[in-house]
C-alpha cells in the first residue's frame, strides 16, 4: 500500500497564527484597558466642564435658569462684548498678569536662596530642610488667617513692633490699603500694599516648591567644576554665574512656566487674604463674583476663556522664543 503526498500549491503558505501580530493586538488591548480608567477620570472631570464652560459662554445664561439651558440655545456674542467693555476687567487682567510676574519671580528667588543656603551639609540640616517644606503643606486657611492676624492693624504684631521700633506714623493696613506713599530718595512713590502683601504671601508659601526642584539640580552639579574655579582664582560671585547657573537655567525655566500656570488662575489665596479688595482683584476672583453676586453664568464663563486664552498666548510666547534656547543649553 502507498501513500501519496500531496504538495501545497506553489505561491501558498501555511496558515499558521502570526504571534508577533497575536502579540501585538494582546499588548494593545492591555494597553487600552489600562489607559481607560484615567481617559474616563480626565474626560469627566477636565473635557466635559471645559466643554460645559465653552457652550455657556455663548449664551445668555444666568443661575437660576441653567438647569433649562440647552446646548442649541440662543447663541450669542454679549457676554465677550460685556467682559472687554466692562471698566473693571482690563484692571483686573494687569493686576492679574502683575501678581503672576511678582510671585513667580519671588518664588523662584526665594527658592534658590534656600537651595544654595542648604546646598552643603552641616548639622542640622535634614531639619531645616523639612521646615522648608512647611509653608508648601500647611492649610492654605490656616496660612492666610495667621497672616491676617499678624497683619491686623489693630492688634497685628508686625504694626505693633513697626510702630514701637521703627517708628511708624500710624499702623499700615496690609491686607485693606490700596496704597502707600513712601519716600524714596525725595521722591513720593505710591506702593500698592495690598497686592504687594498678596504677592508676598503667595511667594512664601511656594518658594518650597521651587526649592525642591533646585535643590535636587543643585546637588547634580559636579564638584570638580568649581573646585577647578576655586584653583583658577574665581570669586563666589562669578562661580555662581559662570558655573552654578548655567546648570540651573533649564530647571529654572520649567519652574518658570509651572509657576505661570499654577498663578494666573489662582483664586483662594488671593480671596482668603483680601476678598479680591483693596486693589487686588484678579481675573479668577472675578469670574467668582459674577457668578456668585451676579448670577451671570454667561458672563462668568466668558471670563474664563479670556482667562484661558491670555495663559496660552503667554505660553505659546515661551515656546515660541525661549523652549528652544534653554533645550540648546541642557544639551
């Protein structure tokens, strides 16, 4: 008995399963399972009230009828054309471009500071670096009611020793005076208190954050270049900007766009401390009080896109003129 064998036709191949290709489809379908929890968490709680927010600032939409707005409403321009016409807005967007300019460049001062305090070990520094972080995890209620306190002019201890020891006229009121009139070299100068105390308090309680970062970059920096400097006779001053910042100019430039943009939409320091009064009045303060004394949810939504808008065409400016440079230097 014989048996034949029969050859497959030439040009074909045997089916066999690819299992690269099995593979594949395998790792991106756990892939895809493992993204979805965090794509369904950001759609919710980012995409749908940005979306929300778009939809509404074209329509004419107060509090007590938004249940009964549809998204195919009456749309409209007004609410854009009330914001940019209002005599208020355009104060508040300078007062607000000017608080995130102060406290990013003082956070980021203060930062560096602390970093180069704390760079070389001596005793007790672990300590002061945990106190460091103090003002960054500390409730930012209890923060601002300690600063009010302190600031009281009634019974604040800074207007009590200012009085007793430096003589002052009378107490200042930090956190409830527009302005302050100080003489510098014969000359009046009016000084916006508020917002400079505001300013000030924003900048000390995120200077730990900045002081991480730097740290961290600080420690990175070989030794040998500027013991090399010390040997060639170079002073600390210019070690440091010859040698140590340089190093530090990319980190300082990612800090300097997290600080932007954790700034210029801040609202409860600058409401806790002030209630957006005595000059102080920032864009997100008052997008709050359209919302929460006018009722205006048109307008307020409205306020906030112009809000978005101006934070992205900073930071489109940043990357447009200044990403590429600081790339240059960290290769």
């Amino acid at each position: 008995m014989t048996t034949t064998l029969t050859a497959p036709p030439s040009g074909t191949r045997s089916r066999r399963p690819d299992r690269r290709a099995t593979l594949a489809a395998r790792e991106n379908r756990a892939g895809i399972a493992f993204v979805s929890p965090t794509l369904l968490v950001v759609t919710a709680v980012v995409v749908v009230p940005i979306a929300c927010t778009v939809v509404l600032a074209f329509q004419r939409t107060r509090l007590v009828d938004i249940q009964t707005t549809g998204l195919m409403g009456a749309w409209t321009l007004r609410n854009f054309e009330q914001v940019f016409l209002s005599p208020g807005f355009w104060t508040s967007l300078w007062t607000t471009v000017v608080y995130t300019a102060g406290t990013t460049i003082g956070s980021i001062a203060l930062g560096l500071v602390a970093a180069l305090a704390l760079r070389r070990p001596f005793k007790g520094r672990a300590v002061l670096r945990g106190s460091m972080m103090l003002p960054y995890v500390a409730p930012v209620v209890s923060m601002a009611f300690v600063w009010e306190v302190m600031l009281s002019p009634e019974y604040g201890i800074v207007n009590a020793w200012g009085v007793r020891l430096l003589n002052w006229d009378a107490p200042i009121g930090f956190l409830t005076q527009r302005s302050l009139d100080v003489e510098v070299l014969g000359l009046t100068v009016p000084v916006p208190i508020a917002l400079v105390t505001v300013i000030v308090f924003e900048s000390w309680r995120y200077f730990p954050f900045t002081f991480l970062f730097l740290l961290a970059r600080l420690q990175a920096v070989p030794r040998g270049l500027e013991e090399a400097a010390m040997v060639d006779g170079a002073t600390p001053l210019q070690r440091f900007r010859h040698i140590v910042l340089p190093q530090l100019m990319p980190v300082m430039a990612l800090l300097t766009v997290l600080r932007v943009i954790m700034t210029f939409n801040k609202f409860d320091d600058v409401y806790l401390l002030t209630g957006g009064g005595a000059g102080t009045e920032v864009v997100a303060v008052r997008v709050y009080n359209f919302l929460t004394a006018r009722f205006d949810v048109g307008a307020a939504s409205a306020q906030a896109l112009v809000l978005a808008a101006v934070l992205a065409a900073l930071l489109g400016v940043y990357f447009r003129f200044f990403a590429s440079k600081v790339q240059e230097e960290k290769q």
